[in-house]
C-alpha cells in the first residue's frame, strides 16, 4: 500500500473541498440575509410609549406595513421594527413626538428572495442524496466525492526486482511479465501467451504493491494504479467512468501497468441485491469487465490487481483473458525474513553485535512491511538515545513494539503454535511418502497463509489426468487425515487445524462411494446429476434415492475414513520418532522443500532424540 509514491500526477482535478466550502458560505450567507432586518419586533403599543416617553431616535421609516426606527437601551440604540394596527396612520403620533420621518415602498419580492434561494439549497442537498441512491447524473458536472481517489501515475517506479526480498518464487513468477513488456514483438514471436491479468494474492504487507511496482520499473514502463477502495462509495457512475478514464490513459501511454489495489472491494461476487451500493459497485465491475476485454492481446497493457480473498471475487474476473492468472505472495519464511532485514538496513549503520539472522528467527509470521516498520523503529531508537550505531537492543526492543500490535491483531504464531502446525504438516508431507500413489512433496511450510490456515504441505500433481483410480483417491484420503493423526499421535490431542483436510477428505470419500461406484457395499451406483458432480451439501436435496440407500451411503463414507485413518496412523506411529525429529527441524527452518524433506527421510535418527511430546 505504498502509494506515496514519487512523480504522482492526479489523472483527474482532485475533487476539492473548496465546494463544501462554497456549499457553507451560501448557508450562511442565506441565514444572514433571513436575518438581515436584524431588528427586534416590537408591539406596536410599546412602539407608542416609547415614542412617548421620547426613547425613539429617527429617522422613522413608515412602509405599507412596517415602521422602523431606533430606539435607546441602556446599552445603546436598538434597531427595531413595528407593525401598526391595520389601517391605522401613524403619521400624526411621529409629527407630535417631533422626529424626522419619511417612507419607504417595500418591494413584495423583498421577503421572497431568501425563500427562494432556501429553496434551490434544498433541491440542490435532494438531487446529491437521490444520486448517491444510484440515480444517474452527469458525471462531469459532478464537483463532489467523498475519498480523494486518484490515479497515480509514475512515469519511472524507480523500483526493481532488487528491492524485493524473500518472495523470490512471486518474483519468478511476474518475470514472464517483464520480458513481455520489455519486448512484446519477440515474446510473442517465441509463442508466448501473452498474460493480461495477474493476480498478486497475500495478506497486506506482504509487498504485492512493491511487486507491481518492481515489474514497472524493470520493464521501464509506466504504472498507473488506483484502489478498488476507491470505486466503492461514489456517486453512480464515477466509478465506471474512472475505470473508463484509468484504461483509456493506459492505452495512450502504452506499454504500461495498471494496478489495482484491493481489489476485493470492487469485484466482490454479485450478490444480486438491491441494496443501493452494490448497484454502483456493480456497474463499475461491469466497466472493469469490458475495459479488460477491450485491450487486444498485443496493445501492450498488463493489469496487477491485488487481494486478500481471492474466494470472494466475483467468477467473471478469473475468467480466461482477464484475472486468469494468479501469484501467491506469501508471508517469508525465516531465510527470507534475513533477506528483507538485509535489504531494509542496507544504509543503516549497524554496530557489531547486531546479529539478523536472530531477529529473522523472533519474527515468525511477520510480513516484509512489518520487518520494514521494525528497521524503522530500531533507527528511531538509536537516534534518538543519541548513538551513531543502531544496535541490538534497538532491534530488540523494536521488534517487541511491533510484536505487541502484531499480537493484538492475532497474527503472530506463538511457539507452541508452530509445534503444533509443524507435526500436522510434517504428519501430511511423511505420508506422501509412505504411500504408494501419493503425488510427490513439493514443499512443506509453517508460515501460516490466511487466517485460520496453519501451514500447508504442497504437492506436485504427477501428471495432468482427469482420471483416478480407487487405490489413489485412498491414498489421497490419507494425505489428508495425516496432519490430524499426526497432531494426535504426538500431543494426544487434536486442533481445529485439520477442519479443511477433513472436509477434503470426506468429499473425496462421498464421491467415491455415491458417484464413482467404487464402495462394494451400495455398488456401481450414482448418485449424481447428470450434468455436473454433486456437492456435498446437495446431498439430502437433490437426491432421488430412498432413506435406506442414503443412510448406507453414510455408512461407507465414514468406513473409508476410518479405514485410512487406521492405515495412517500405523504408518505414523511406525514412524513416530522420526515425525517428532522431522517436526523440529520444520519448526526451525519453517519450510522445507522435497529435496531437504527426502533427505531427512533418509537421515539416521540420533539415538538420544528423545519424543518430547511438546516437541
Ligand atoms: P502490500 O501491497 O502487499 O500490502 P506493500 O508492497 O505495500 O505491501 O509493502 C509495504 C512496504 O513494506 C514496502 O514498501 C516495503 O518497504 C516493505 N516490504 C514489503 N514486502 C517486502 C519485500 N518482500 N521485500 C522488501 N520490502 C518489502
Ligand atoms: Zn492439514
């Protein structure tokens, strides 16, 4: 979310607070004029006994029906207007107290004009609440907005793939886009699929905005970015036609990269309400839709648009030629938490006993903004006790700073946390191993990727297949109880970790039974809807099948869970020293790849090792 960046130039006049400024001095000047006769009334009987008693000074002015003159206070003179009976002269009562008078025609529009000026404010306030309901209105002439969305425009990011750290398989990721953009004729001679959307997906922090960033300033192209924030709360209108504007800017000056931020608040799923912002909401994702579509393969535009929740987008943007592709960039690890504090010191002069490496090792869960704010904070420190050396204790005690606000938020993994995640996912990655048809380790990791998701534990598919067979979709089933089974047999106890994996698990286990024909009991029958798989929670609904068959499905589905959770856990409790062993190493290194995992595999135990059950 670095968008304080150099060289920005609004694309559009920022819409100005001068209006809301206009907008009070004409209240205020109405109220003013409403209050212009700014004279006390007076009953026409008090009127006469000041007159009497000579309290009125002149000149009186007499109107069709009003007289006004002064008259003495204690403090002073007060302006003040009267009304005379109807009819009635006054002229004589003035004449006899002997002051000057004279009369005045008063106009009948004189009480009309600020009425009428009330009047048009309150059209004006009706017509902007009406538009903010989503009527349309011209959008040109429309002064108001409440964020001050802009588009940034760099010319030069001045950023590249040199101030990007520890996100390395992010950035081999995006070179693609590069070389595309440095030499779009040559890249596409060599058959390259040109991308046009990409998707950068992390938790904020995590530097998808330096990424697109990165990938502007190595292709020596210009960025222009904006918020999907931006477009949500706006007048209708607005924001489909910023999107128009944003596109059409990125087409004169292409090649170029468009990124969009959040994109999450602009492209959630339509939900079909009618509830009246996610009317403009829907139209600018309409916008976003036709723009993306609208660019040909070779005009030389690439979109990044980054999110959180990729699970709550609205489909039609993953969609092939839009947001088709997707770059995870994850929270580092500890190799690439060195990396970042590495980059982030790089003019900051240490002294000696600064040790990073140790300040990688307290940072687990902590995203390279973090480890930036902890730099940051450590200089402060060491500025401002006067030293010339940032020292350890600086980033000591910065770390603890940002780790309080960290851990308010609930995003740090604590020790006892990571022990836990580190035998559920080394429990998954042994078993890949330990069974037959299992798809090969790719890496396994404790970095947790959302909320609620521990580690994970990547396999590489063997091959692109679409068919599979009983005795694989078993051992699939068992990779997938593995973490569970593991977290049981070391700490006796299990977590909510495994709540994804068992639903997995039983899905898998349902399709077997109820759709692939493979459960010898309920035998080679289907379930299914022609015209697409059953899910799971359709099941009770869309089933033609009678309560017995229903209640014997149920019955497989959980043998077969329980079958390879029986498999598993022999397998892992033959195992279970080498799991604990396995455990630690992960939960120090905190990822570890196929090649590393393999190796362990094989590596002799130490005899003295022994089953710690907390690890
Ligand atoms: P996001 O867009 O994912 O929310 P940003 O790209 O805005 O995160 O990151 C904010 C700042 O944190 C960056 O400007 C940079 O200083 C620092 N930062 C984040 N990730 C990294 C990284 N991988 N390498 C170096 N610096 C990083
Ligand atoms: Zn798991």
């Amino acid at each position: 979310m670095n968008r304080a960046a150099h060289n920005d130039t609004p694309v559009f006049p920022r819409p100005s607070r001068w209006w809301y400024l206009v907008f009070a001095l004409a209240i205020g000047a109405l109220i003013l004029s409403l209050n212009s006769e700014d004279a006390n009334s007076l009953l026409f009987s008090e009127f006469r006994d000041a007159l009497r008693k000579g309290r009125v000074v002149g000149p009186v002015v007499i109107g069709e029906h009003t007289i006004q003159a002064e008259i003495r206070e204690r403090e002073g003179t007060v302006r003040f207007v009267t009304q005379p009976p109807p009819g009635y002269d006054v002229v004589p009562l003035i004449e006899a107290a002997k002051l000057p008078y004279t009369g005045a025609h008063e106009s009948q529009w004189n009480g009309l004009v600020p009425l009428m000026i009330a009047c048009a404010l309150l059209l004006g306030v009706f017509w902007l609440i009406a538009m903010r309901r989503g009527g349309s209105a011209p959008v040109s002439a429309l002064p108001f907005s409440r964020h001050r969305a802009q588009i940034h425009s760099e010319k030069d990011t001045m950023v590249t793939f040199k101030d990007v750290a520890g996100i390395d398989e992010a950035v081999e990721e995006v070179q693609e886009i590069v070389e595309y953009l440095r030499h779009p004729g040559r890249f596409q001679a060599l058959g390259g699929r040109v991308p046009r959307g990409l998707l950068l997906v992390g938790l904020p922090g995590t530097g998808k905005t330096l990424l697109a960033r990165a990938v502007a300033g190595e292709a020596s192209v210009p960025f222009l970015s904006l918020s999907g924030a931006d477009f949500v709360e706006m007048y209708a209108g607005v924001g489909a036609a910023r999107v128009r504007s944003l596109f059409g800017k990125a087409r004169e000056i292409a090649p170029c990269i468009i990124f969009i931020d959040e994109l999450d608040a602009l492209g959630k799923m339509r939900t079909g309400s009618m509830s009246g912002g996610s009317d403009e909401r829907e139209q600018t994702l309409n916008q976003l839709l036709v723009a993306m579509d609208g660019f040909s393969p070779n005009a030389g535009v690439i979109v990044l648009a980054a999110t959180n929740r990729p699970e709550i987008l609205d489909p039609a943007l993953l969609r092939a030629g839009r947001f088709d592709r997707r770059v995870v960039v994850d929270r580092p690890d500890i190799r690439g938490r060195l990396q970042i504090l590495r980059l982030h010191t790089r003019n900051i002069k240490l002294g000696r006993n600064v040790d990073l490496a140790v300040a990688a090792r307290r940072t687990a869960g902590y995203t390279g903004a973090d480890l930036a704010t902890i730099v940051n904070e450590a200089a402060l420190l060491a500025a401002r006790r006067r030293r010339d050396q940032v020292g350890m204790a600086h980033f000591e005690e910065a770390i603890d700073r940002v780790m309080a606000g960290l851990e308010r938020r609930s995003r740090l993994i604590g020790r006892r946390e990571k022990a836990v995640v580190a035998v559920h996912e080394c429990g998954h990655a042994m078993i890949t191993s330990l069974v037959p048809h299992a798809d090969p380790l790719h890496r396994v990791s404790v970095i947790p990727r959302g909320v609620g998701i521990g580690g994970m534990t990547l396999q590489l598919p063997r091959e692109e297949r679409g068919m599979m067979t009983r005795a694989e979709l078993c051992d699939r089933v068992a990779v997938l109880l593995a973490g569970r089974c593991a977290e049981d047999i070391v700490f006796g106890d299990v977590s909510t970790g495994a709540a994804q994996d068992l639903q997995q698990a039983t899905e898998i286990a349902y399709r077997m039974v109820a759709e692939y024909g493979m459960s010898d009991r309920i035998g080679p029958l289907s379930v299914a809807r022609a015209d697409r798989p059953l899910l799971m929670h359709e099941r009770t609904t869309e089933r033609a099948l009678g309560d017995e068959t229903a209640r014997e499905i149920d019955v497989e589905v959980r043998r077969i869970l329980l079958e390879q959770d029986e498999r598993v856990r022999k397998l892992l409790g033959e195992h279970r020293r080498r799991l604990v062993a396995l455990a630690r190493v992960l939960r120090d290194r905190e990822t570890l790849d196929a090649e590393a995992f393999a190796n362990l595999m094989k590596a002799p135990l130490k005899r003295k090792a022994k089953a710690n059950p907390a690890l």
